[in-house]
C-alpha cells in the first residue's frame, strides 16, 4: 500500500507563505512508480465541506487550481524525492484550513481535482492569523 504523509503545517500571520510536503512511502506503490501517481491537495475547514485546491499529474506537466488560490498556490512535485510540494503565499485568514493530498494511480489530475483518489493523508493543520 502507499502511505501519504503531510508535513509543514503550522501557524503563520496573514500575508507570510508556507510549504507543505506530501511524501509518498510504500516499497514499490503497489507495483507502480511514484511518477504514475497524481497528487492533489484538498482543504477542509471547520464546519465546511472538503474543497479541492490544486493537484498535478504523475509527470509534472498538468496542474489544475482551484479559483481561490490562482496566483497564489503553487504545486509541485520532486518524483525522485517522492514528494509533492504546495508552497502558499500571500495567506489569508481565509485559508486556515486542514489541508490534505491524496494520490490516485490513474496518474490525472483532472481526475483528481474531482476528489476521485486512491490514498488519502492525514492532513496538516495550517492557521493564519490576523
């Protein structure tokens, strides 16, 4: 199986940046490669439904964005590192949220965007103040 595990949540004041990291681990992600998995990153706040922010394809070359983080989120991915990146900037209160990635084998981010994946994280906390 493959495990995702979130890091680089934390508290920050309203106009800062943050990076998150999704690291994939498993000995062969079920027989496929980390590049044939897209990743995206979700956020669920408090009493509100799961919302979809970004995700990218298994190469790199495709990347979707919700409405309310263009120009403001950037998603990326090491494949060498197993590692998917969000890097936030220009943080909002507006953004506090448990933030997610799920990686899904079908290697598409469009599929993805749907919060249509095979493994889910366990999230990381991200607060901004002020």
């Amino acid at each position: 199986q493959v495990q995702l595990v979130e890091s680089g949540g934390g508290l920050v004041q309203a106009g800062g940046s943050l990076r998150l990291s999704c690291a994939a681990s498993g000995r062969s992600f079920t027989g496929r490669s980390f590049s044939s998995y897209a990743v995206g990153w979700f956020r669920q706040a408090p009493e509100k439904e799961r919302e979809f922010v970004a995700a990218i394809s298994g190469g790199g070359r495709s990347t979707y964005y919700a409405d309310s983080v263009k120009g403001q989120f950037t998603i990326s991915r090491d494949n060498a590192k197993n590692t998917v990146y969000l890097q936030m900037n220009s943080l909002k209160p507006e953004d506090t949220a448990v933030y997610s990635c799920a990686a899904d084998s079908s290697g598409s981010a469009f599929r993805i965007r749907l919060s249509k994946a095979d493994y889910w994280g366990q999230g990381t906390q991200v607060t901004v103040s002020s």
